[in-house]
C-alpha cells in the first residue's frame, strides 16, 4: 500500500490543501505532530477543520495507543551506531542508540562540530562494522559543515569518500522558522532515503538569536520544545538516530549577568535523551562526560581529535580524570542553574 497523503484525509478540499501547502506542510507526519495552535497561526485555516486535520492525520499514521507489546517490539529494533572512540562508544553503553536522541553541549571549540562530522562517516559503516548502514542528514544552522574534513574521515573509516558526501543530505538553516520547516520536510525525506542519523548542529543558536530578552523566554522555550518533539518523533518512528549540539558558555559571569542565557536549558534537560557534556582539557585531550541520562551512569573519558578524526587518545596522553571529573561536576551545576 502506498504512504498516506495529505489529499487522503477525508474532507480536505482544494482550498484548505492548497492554505496547509503554502504554510510548509507538505506531508502527513507533520500534520500529524505539529500544536493546533501552530497549524492554526502558521495556515489560517480554522481551528475545527485543524483539529478534524490532525486527528484524521494521527489516525491515518497509527499513531496514539500502540500496545505496551507494541512499544516492545519497537524497541528491540533499536541499533546503534559506532561513534569511532572506543572510549566514547564504552561511555555510551555500545554507541549512539537510534530511537533516542544525544545532546552534545560544550563551549566553542569542544569538539561537537567534529563529533557530528565524524558520525556523517560512521553511520555509513556496514553493520558489522558498527555503523547503521545508512545516509545522514544534516542541518547546518551555522556553516560549519566542511565537506573536506568528511572526506578525510571517511578515508579513515576505509570506505569510499565520495560516496559518502553522496549520501548526505545537507541543508544550511538560515533561521529558526527555516529550521523548523526543514524538520517538517524530513519526513518525508528519512522515509524515503534510507536515513539513518539527524543532525541539528546547533539545534538552538538561532533561537538564541532571535528571541532575545525575558519577554521573549517563554515564546522561545516552546518554539523549541516543539522543534524537539518533532526530531524525537523522527527518530521513534523511523529507528533512526538524533543527533544535536548546543554551545554554552562556560564562564560564569556570563552565564549569571547575560539575560539571554543559555537557551533551552529546561526543555533540553527533558526531552533529549542522553545529554554529553564536552569540554578542552590538557595535552589536546577533551573530555566527555554523560549527565542527564536516564539510563546511562555519569561516567567520563577522554578523547582527542586528529587528522583522521576522533580517536582515543595514547595511553601516556591519558591524564588525571579524577581532577577533570570535579571541574566538570563544577560546570554542570552551573548549568542546571541556567
Ligand atoms: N584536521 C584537524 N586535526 C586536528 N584537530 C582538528 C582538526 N580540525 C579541527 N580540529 C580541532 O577541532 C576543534 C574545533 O572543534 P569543533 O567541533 O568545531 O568545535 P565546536 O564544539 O565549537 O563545534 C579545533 O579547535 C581543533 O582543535
Ligand atoms: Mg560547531
């Protein structure tokens, strides 16, 4: 049977297809996910014909009640994906899980860009190589996305690089509303590609951006909270996994006397799935430590990044991690503050 469209939904006519169209909803499942009050604001169409939408939308995709067997089942085709580090792969119990998705945090320059770079690679890798198999997509909200340093990290995961660039699907957000309506689109896009892994790096800069001042907090948090869900419902849906990054800063006198402090803080802490803080530390090693997650413990470990990518560092570059664990600890309770 074909995928469900939107002309499928019984008592849509030209007029409301051609209103929901124009406002960015082009597929079923983000008619199915998105508020009423976006689908409302962001159409024009009226608020009974919306709720008839999405109700219709949900039902059409099978979505709501599934059976706790179901929710079983589902779970058990959760894979996961080889981050390149064994020490990384260890911290995260065997690698990035898909259903789930992994909020890399840290200052500028703290390694999340290679990170996701890195996974544009391994999420190619067979199986049997620890890899999902599959094409990436990428949303680059800040041009920091180079195809070169890909290129390079392929060639060191031995598989063919062009082929590589070939099965990533990048787009460059140049707003949080092009964000969100590139989420939309990826729909359709992951059901049909073969898309393994989802990248937002970074998820909220733009909404940093734009939403400035307490005024506009709250506007902002649930901007976000839907943008998240969304990218949740991707990968819950599709088995694949997410990935997203936020930047912090990590002085805190920034952190207490800014007013537009780090964005997102309570609505990431919920909804991500596993939270990784990254952070510099001596002799070009970087740290990575779990908190937030709800099943994995708060352990740390190093890794270091090199021409070929992330890797492990050498054991004698290995350092004091006890001392590195308390400044972190230090960091992330400034964090929850936030
Ligand atoms: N080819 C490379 N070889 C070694 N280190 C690199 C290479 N490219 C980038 N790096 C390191 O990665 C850092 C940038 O990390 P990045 O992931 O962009 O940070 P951010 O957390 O801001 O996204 C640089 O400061 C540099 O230390
Ligand atoms: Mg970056």
């Amino acid at each position: 049977m074909d995928d469900p469209k939107i002309v499928d939904i019984s008592g849509i006519g030209e007029t409301t297809a051609a209103k929901l169209k124009a406002a960015g909803f082009t597929n079923i499942e983000a008619l199915a996910v998105t508020p009423l009050r976006e689908l409302i604001e962001k159409s024009g169409i009226g608020e009974k014909t919306a709720d008839k939408i999405t109700n219709a939308a949900r039902e059409l995709l099978g979505l709501d009640f599934i059976t706790a067997m179901e929710l079983y089942e589902r779970r058990k085709k959760a894979q996961r994906l080889t981050t390149g580090s064994k020490n990384f792969d260890d911290l995260l119990a065997g690698g990035i899980e898909t259903q789930t998705m992994v909020e890399l945090i840290g200052e500028f320059g703290s390694g999340k860009s290679q990170l996701c770079m890195q996974f544009c690679a391994t999420t190619q890798l067979p199986l049997e190589k620890g890899g999902l198999g599959g094409k990436v997509l990428f949303l680059d909200t800040e041009g920091t996305f180079y195809p070169r340093r890909v290129h390079d990290m392929a060639k060191s995961f031995g598989l063919d690089p062009d082929e590589v660039l070939n099965n990533i699907i990048y787009a460059r957000c140049y707003n949080s509303d092009h964000q969100m309506l590139l989420v939309n689109r990826a729909f359709r896009l992951v059901r049909e590609e073969n898309i393994k892994l989802i990248i937002v790096d970074s998820l909220i800069s733009h909404f940093r951006g734009e939403y400035v001042g307490r005024e506009n907090l709250s506007y902002r948090q649930q901007k976000l909270n839907n943008h998240i869900h969304k990218l949740l419902r991707l990968a819950e849906g599709y088995n694949c996994a997410v990935v997203i990054t936020n930047q912090i800063q990590s002085n805190p006198a920034a952190f207490f006397g800014d007013p537009n402090r780090p964005a997102g803080g309570n609505v990431l802490a919920h909804a991500s799935t596993h939270r990784i803080y990254l952070r510099k530390s001596k002799a070009g090693t970087r740290v990575a430590k779990i908190i937030d997650s709800p099943c994995l413990p708060e352990e740390s470990t190093t890794f270091v990044i090199t021409s070929n990518g992330i890797e492990d560092p050498d054991s004698d570059r290995t350092m004091n991690t006890e001392a590195v664990s308390t400044e972190v600890t230090e960091q992330v309770e400034l964090l929850e503050k936030t």
